[in-house]
C-alpha cells in the first residue's frame, strides 16, 4: 500500500457544467457515479446542436441541479430539480424551463437525457486530494472553492500534494468499491470560473499549466457495482 486515508466529501453532478450537490454516499456503477451528468443541455443556437458546457456559457454554473433524497437505488436516476439563480425552482420537465434558461443564458437550449453519463471521460470518476488542494491555495496565495475541481471524491491521505500523480495504472479501494486509475486530469478553463459568482481566475491555470502541468486530480474507473458513503477508508496499492 502506497498510501491510505478517508473519504471527506462525495459530489455529483446531476447536470454537465450546472452546480451538483454534496452527498452522504453514493452508488457507483460501470459508468461511474449514479446519475453523474446524466443530464446536459446542448446549444440550439444558429441551427447547430452541440453540447452546452461552462466553457462556453459560464452562466450554467450559477444553476444547480439535485436529485434529493434519491441514492442511487435501482434504475435510472429521476429527472433532477434545478434551481435557478434568481431561486425559482423548475422540474426537468416543466414546459417552462426551456425558456428560462434561454433568457438566462442568452441562447436556445435543448434539454437531453443519457442515463450513463456524459462525462468529458466516460466511465470514469475523479478522484482530487485534500493536500494537493491546499498546496495550489498555498501556492497562489489564497483560498479556493473545492467545487472548482468538480470532484466526485475528496479523500485526505497520508500522502505529500500531487503524489498521486504518479499513481497511474495503480489500484483504489474506497469502502467496498474497487478502482482502476487511469491518469491525472488534464484541466481546462471550468475550475478558473468561481462558482458562486463565475467570476473568472484565469492566473488558476496559467498556474497549474506553469507549476504543474496543468493536472489536478486523477481519473478513476469503478471495476463493479458498490456503494461508498463519507468517512470511508481508501487504500492507494
């Protein structure tokens, strides 16, 4: 065992580029976290249809997406409840919401459904570290939103900042769940967007491209069904 440690925080992203939700535990499946960007909206603008993210409307992450109570039980994920920035609160399937969010974002919009994610790496997960977080707002000088990272799961390890960077190829267990790591994350423009003001730091990754190759966190595929929940164990092999 190269390293250990514990789950501290678990997220998922119920829309692609919206503000997800802090969870308890989740279920994985062979296409990573349940109802993880299972939903996304794509730009209808000019007659094209091409999938919507923050990079090109930043806008999206003042919206935020929820499953509620849901845990990731049998089946698909439900439609997911989105808050607006303004508060108001719209089903994935109100008539009215298209039109809300083309009013918001500035461009039609339609809405779609892929049950087994529309990650930018399928089937995949990512993983970020408490230490290698707090070295980068150690490095710039000051404190950073850990939802920047869009991280699924937040472990401390007793390990030194960016080790994991060398960790390719190499097993993860977290509670009963078993992983394959893939590679570190290559990042782009999404984490210099703040996400509660989309205020945008662009000296973000003009650093992690200078000092660190422009890599945070690592991609992990789940190798079965499992369930993982906060303050489990991990153990990097």
């Amino acid at each position: 065992m190269i390293a250990s440690g514990v789950v501290t925080a678990l997220h998922r992203w119920p829309v692609k580029s919206m503000g997800g939700e802090p969870v308890d535990s989740f279920a994985l499946d062979e296409h990573g976290v349940a109802g993880d960007r299972a939903h996304a909206l794509f730009d209808e603008h000019r007659g094209t249809s091409r999938r919507l993210t923050a990079r090109q409307a930043p806008r999206l992450l003042a919206w935020h997406a929820t499953y509620g109570d849901w845990n990731g039980g049998p089946g698909h994920a439900p439609a997911p409840t989105l808050t607006a920035p303004d508060g108001t609160r719209y089903g994935w399937a109100d008539p009215e919401l298209p039109a809300a969010l083309e009013a918001d974002l500035g461009r039609p919009v339609a809405l779609r459904t892929v049950p087994t994610g529309q990650q930018d790496l399928l089937d995949s997960v990512l993983v970020t570290t408490q230490a290698t977080h707090d070295a980068v707002e150690q490095e710039l000088g000051r404190a950073l939103d850990p939802r920047r990272w869009r991280t699924n799961i937040l472990v401390e390890l007793d390990a030194d900042a960016f080790a994991e960077e060398a960790w390719e190829g190499r097993s993860l267990t977290i509670g009963a769940a078993s992983f394959t790591l893939l590679h570190p994350c290559v990042r782009c423009v999404i984490p210099t967007r703040d996400p509660e003001t989309q205020e945008k730091a662009a000296d973000l990754l003009r650093h992690l491209t200078r000092q660190h190759g422009g890599l945070f966190g690592m991609n992990a595929r789940p190798l079965g069904p499992a369930r993982i929940a906060l303050d489990d164990t991990v153990a990097f092999r």
